[in-house]
C-alpha cells in the first residue's frame, strides 16, 4: 500500500488531480453513503481538521463537502494571510506540512518599518529599520490558494474522501438516533450521507 501511495505522490500535479478525481467518481458511484465525521467546508478549517483526525484516527472514516470547484484559484483570496507561531507550529509541526510551507510559501522576515524619501516611488532609497535575519521561529504569509488546493490532493491520498462543487441542502440532526443525516447536491444530483459526526466548517 505504501508503494502504491508513493507511486501517486510521484506523479505530476495534473495527472494526481485527475487520478484522485477519477478514483472519487467510482467510489461516489459505488454508494458510499456513510461515514464517521462528515465536515462541511473544505477551506484551510476543514481539510486542516480532516487531516488531524485521520493523522490521530486512521481507522476514522472522513467525508469532506466544499462548496467550489478545485482547484480554486491561487493568489486570488486572503493572500499574504499572515500566520502568527502558534499557527505555523499547527501546520508544521501537527500536520507534518513542513516541507509545503519552505518551499511553496512566503517566510515571513518579521516587523519592518519604511520611512518617506521623496515621492517614495523608489522603495530603495528608503530608509528601512527591521531585523537583518529571520527570526528563529518561522511564520509565513500564506497564499491560501496554493495551500488549500495542496490538501485538496493530499487528503485523498490519506483515505478522506474529498467533494468539490457540493452545496448542502438539508442538515437533520438526529441526537436520538446513532448518526446524523446532510442531504446536498453535486453536479446536479442530490445525494444523502449519514455520518456519527457532523463539522461546520463553512466559514461566516
């Protein structure tokens, strides 16, 4: 199994995507309809959170309904987010995304300060007053395109099924019973999955 998983990985982008996306239409078609935990939004909350629990609890079945189509557009929403120690410890250190955060995003440099020369047209000729290394604990302004289109691929590859273009329609909560119900549409089809958990993770 660990062969196959590092067979995908190596893979070019375009023809992962397309491999994971195939594999999820047959799994779709085969009528899989329950799980575990069900969450609801597949932005940085819910594939970070879907990834934590499958890290903590492989055996736990995972279900991820987003609402737009991937992969989303990179540096077109929340660029330059800025993480603060705590966050970048969470995507580095707890979800093991260290090698994604050195190479596909922006290490932040820590407080820089740029006083007025001029028309201030030319930045270089302004004075600048800020530290000369980077600090020692790394943080980074996040292109959050870039990294939630990462885990949109990754999380697959870990055995959490992962639905672009769903809209949810009906949550039914059922304390009284063992699972929950979502009903929601994709590609113009309802469907239904019952799940023992149910995440909101769509965000205001």
């Amino acid at each position: 199994m660990s062969d196959v998983i590092e067979r995908i990985a190596a893979l070019p982008p375009d023809k992962r995507q397309a491999l994971i996306r195939e594999l999820q239409k047959t799994r779709n078609e085969a009528g899989d309809t329950s799980c575990d935990v069900v969450i609801l939004g597949g932005g940085m909350a819910g594939l970070t959170l879907a990834l934590q629990i499958k890290q903590a609890r492989p055996e736990t079945s995972i279900l991820v309904l987003e609402k737009q189509a991937h992969p989303v557009p990179e540096a077109a929403h929340k660029v330059g987010e800025s993480t603060v120690e705590i966050c970048a410890h969470y995507l580095r250190d707890i979800l093991g995304l260290d090698e994604h955060l050195q190479t596909q995003q922006l290490r932040k440099f820590g407080l820089r300060m740029f006083f007025n020369h001029g028309d201030n047209r030319d930045i270089a000729r302004r004075v600048e007053i800020g530290s000369t290394v980077f600090p020692p604990l790394c943080t980074y302004q996040l292109d959050r395109g870039r990294l939630e289109n990462m885990l949109g691929d990754k999380l697959p590859m870990q055995g959490i099924r992962f639905l672009d273009g769903c809209k949810v329609q009906q949550i039914e909560l059922r304390p009284e019973q063992s699972t929950h119900q979502v009903r929601f549409t994709r590609a113009g089809a309802d469907q239904t999955v019952t799940a023992r958990w149910v995440v909101d993770a769509s965000g205001p």
